[in-house]
C-alpha cells in the first residue's frame, strides 16, 4: 500500500502481504486442496488484481490517512479509487506491481523494483490473471486505449515471471460492444496478437415481486449482448468468459432494530451500503449491529437459479467459465450486500452458494465435455441442457432449471428412476433462500417434483429396460 522503498544496497520493506496471505491461504486451500501453495490444484483459478495501489497515480489518494485496520474501509468507501492519470502513462511501473504480485504468489518470490529477492515459498497455480476491474479510474484516452496500453503492459511482464498464467480482460461492466471491438481487435495490441481470454460483466436487479423477470431479462441480454460480442470473436484464438454475473437483489435488506432514514437508503443496491451507518458503526459485522440479510425473500433462489440458467447458455455458447458474484459480501466496511452468498452476520450460505457447490460438484468441472441441449414444453418456464464426459466411461448429467417461482414437474421420457440434486423453494418454508441442497427421487414414470425457482442435477437414471446407468 506504500511505494517501493530499495535502493541499491537495501531491499524494499513496503512489502506487507500479511492479511492477504491469509485470504488466499484459506481459498486456495478450499479450492485447490491441501497442497495448493506447492502448485496443486483440483479445479482451476482465474485470480482477479483489480483495485491498485493509489501512489502509481498523479492525484491519487493519500495513502497515510488509510486505516490501521487492514480489515476497515477509508470513508467514503470510494474515496480510494480516486485518480485518473497514472504517473507512468506507459503503465510499466503497474506492470511491475502486478509481476510481483503473481511473483509473490506463484512462482516462490519476487524481484523488488531495485533487484532483490523477496521469498514467499507460494506456488498457487493461476489458470488465468484477470487485469484490473470495470475501469474504476477511466483512464485516458478512455474507451479502450489506455486499459489496452496497460493490458498489454501487465500481459508482458506478467509473462516474465510466470508464462504459464493467461491474461484476462478488458473485465468492463456490460460493455459496449464497439469499445469491446477494440480491445479484440488484434492490430490495437503490441504484440499485434488478439487477447488470449477476453472476460467482461453482467447485471441485472430485481425483488421477489419481479424475481421472474430475471429470466427475460437475461434473455434480452443474450440477444442484444452476449451473441453480437461473441461475433466478434475469433473461436480459435480468443475464448470467452464472464467474469462476474451480477444479479442484484433489491430487497437484501432486514431492518430490524435499525433507523428508519439509515434504512430507507438500503434500496440502493449499488452505493447506498457503503454509509458506516449500515453497520451502525461497528467494522465486525459478526456483531449484527446494523442492517442483516433478508432471509425471508426468494429472491435468493431466483438470483441462483438464473446464474445455472446463465451457466448453460454460455456453455453452449462456448464459454470457457461464468463467476458467481460474490462469495463475500455485506454492507459497510464490506461489499455489495445485494450478491453475497453468505449471511453477512453469521456466515450462513444461501442459495446462491449452494447452485454455485452443486453445478461445481455435478457439471462445473474442468474435465472435457459435450453438450446436448434438451427441449421442453415450454422453454420459458424450464429449461435443460444435458452433459457429457468425452473420456470413459463418459458419464452424463442432466441441468434442470425452473424459471417460475410455481412448482413444477419436469418429465424426462424413457426414464423409470433416478436420483436429483436440487436447489429450490421448498414448501413451507420460512427461510427458502437459506435451505440447502435436498436430493431427490425420480418416479417409475420419470416424473421429477421441482420447487420454485428450482436448479436441479439430475444423475443415476434408470432407463426403459432396467438398466441403471449414470446416463440422461
């Protein structure tokens, strides 16, 4: 957070990674396995270094009046992405950050900026290294120009330390498909090459009252977004990935035991939850100070059925991977309540956690697959698409996901039984958005009962002639 601070004889001590070391020890850990700082890894990792230190920029914020506490937030919250005009306009002294920070990392250490060796021990495996997050400084020349300067500057230096690691970006919020155009085109780069990985964001906000609404509106997106992007895109040299799927619930919030003005700003999903007073103050949200997690709306489940329903789309669209935004979220010191998929006051998971677990454990993984999109009787209320393994014994897997918040049932021909691994509005419940996966039995007849908003993977069927395979 501080700059470099070596000279010839002595080593740089500004470097103080110590609370993220602990994040990322304990994600890497959870994702990868027991041996992930040794370089092992179960599934693969798109690491995102977004926010940058604010002394490589002209006017940025003053770094001193940070708060002691690594763990707290400036106020305002924002205050920090202050600065449009990087010191090096060229981007190399960022370039140089971002190397030490895939240094640090994965590949044991780093060079300091006046060459001494700073050990780590860390070998994290990076599939990919997305560059930067939504243009949050608008540098300029804005539009494309200056992220691709800078891309193009952390792509090579980056590669210097670890050219195993594939470079994400322009990573811009619903971009604009003629600014994306430049990013893509490939004589707008140094090396005249076409990104490798380009990755970008999508939202969408809606309540329980129009938590339906979603689906169309992802629907629209994939009409008038995501299909015009992907014809400009070169298959064979450039894939596609969403970086981060945002859907927002507007109606996160329980007020209980909070004032009526403090609370009257939570309707705000994208800044109102940076105010200290959503929090009453108080950094430790575990306290349960301020405003909580609504746990009595569905908009949770339709937040989370949408993601397996944005999931399958762009899987058939070639996608390499889709982000559920946010494992972690809440309000002040926090981030984007409106996405969490954790309570933010007692850590349980909702629904958006558990589609996440479920489509990970049963589809998500990184093992090659072919896709079979499956008709339905009524392709705005159900919608399927079956995978399956290329290598033996290519076992098959079936994605169901209803859009409506009814119950449905879903009637797969020539089955006579199976098992489900559902995600839904379970009846009766007063905390739907909070219950966790339930499994499932399929009828004699194929039938399948699913509740509202339902994402469910099915596997195991028994087919028309009483053999029981690991097939849809």
């Amino acid at each position: 957070m501080t700059p470099p601070n070596c000279n010839a004889t002595h080593p740089a001590t500004n470097w103080d990674s110590t609370a993220f070391d602990e994040v990322m020890s304990d994600f890497y850990s959870a994702v990868c396995g027991p041996g992930a700082a040794d370089g092992a890894c179960e599934r693969s990792v798109v690491q995102q270094l977004s926010t940058m230190p604010s002394w490589l920029f002209v006017d940025g914020y003053d770094y001193t009046k940070l708060p002691a506490d690594p763990w707290n937030t400036p106020d305002p919250f924002d205050v920090y992405t202050a600065g449009s005009a990087l010191k090096d306009p060229s981007c190399a002294e960022m370039a140089r950050y971002f190397a030490r920070l895939a240094g640090w990392y994965t590949a044991g250490g780093f060079h300091d900026e006046c060459g001494h060796w700073h050990a780590s021990g860390l070998r994290y495996r990076w599939y990919g290294l997305s560059i930067l997050n939504e243009d949050e400084h608008h540098l300029q020349p804005d539009g494309g120009p200056a992220y691709t300067t800078c891309y193009d500057a952390v792509r090579a230096a980056v590669a210097k330390v670890n050219p195993q690691i594939v470079p994400a970006g322009p990573e811009w919020a619903v971009p604009a498909v003629d600014v994306l155009g430049y990013f893509l085109n490939a004589s707008n780069h140094a090396d005249g090459a076409p990104p490798p990985l380009v990755t970008y964001h999508w939202a969408s906000s809606h309540d329980a009252a129009t938590a339906e609404t979603f689906f169309t509106a992802w629907d629209g997106a994939l009409k008038n977004k995501i299909d015009p992007i992907g014809a400009l895109v070169d298959p064979a040299r450039t894939q596609l990935g969403l970086n981060e799927f945002i859907p927002f619930v507007k109606d996160y919030f329980d007020c209980n035991g909070v004032p009526a003005d403090v609370c009257s700003e939570a309707a705000d999903v994208y800044s109102g939850w940076m105010d200290p007073r959503f929090a009453q103050g108080d950094p430790d949200l575990q306290h349960a100070k301020g405003i909580g997690i609504n746990r009595t709306t569905v908009s949770w489940n339709a937040a989370a059925s949408l993601f397996a329903y944005a999931f399958g789309t762009l899987a058939e669209r070639g996608y390499l991977f889709v982000g559920q935004d946010q494992l972690i979220g809440g309000t002040w010191p926090d981030n984007e309540p409106a996405v969490s998929m954790l309570d933010w006051q007692s850590g349980e998971p909702n629904a958006k956690y558990w589609v996440t677990q479920l489509l990970a454990a049963g589809v998500g993984s990184k093992a090659a697959k072919r896709l079979s999109p499956s008709n339905t009787s009524d392709p705005s209320a159900l919608y399927a698409l079956a995978f399956t393994a290329t290598a033996p014994p290519h076992a098959r897997s079936l994605l169901l996901v209803n859009k409506r918040q009814a119950p449905a049932t879903a009637t797969l021909t020539g089955v006579t039984g199976g098992e489900a691994s559902c995600v839904e509005v379970g009846a009766g419940l007063s905390e739907p958005g909070f219950a966790p996966t339930v499994v499932k039995r399929l009828s004699s007849a194929g039938v399948l009962a699913m509740g509202g908003f339902a994402t469910c993977v099915v596997s195991s069927l028994q087919l028309d002639g009483g053999v029981e395979q690991d097939v849809v």
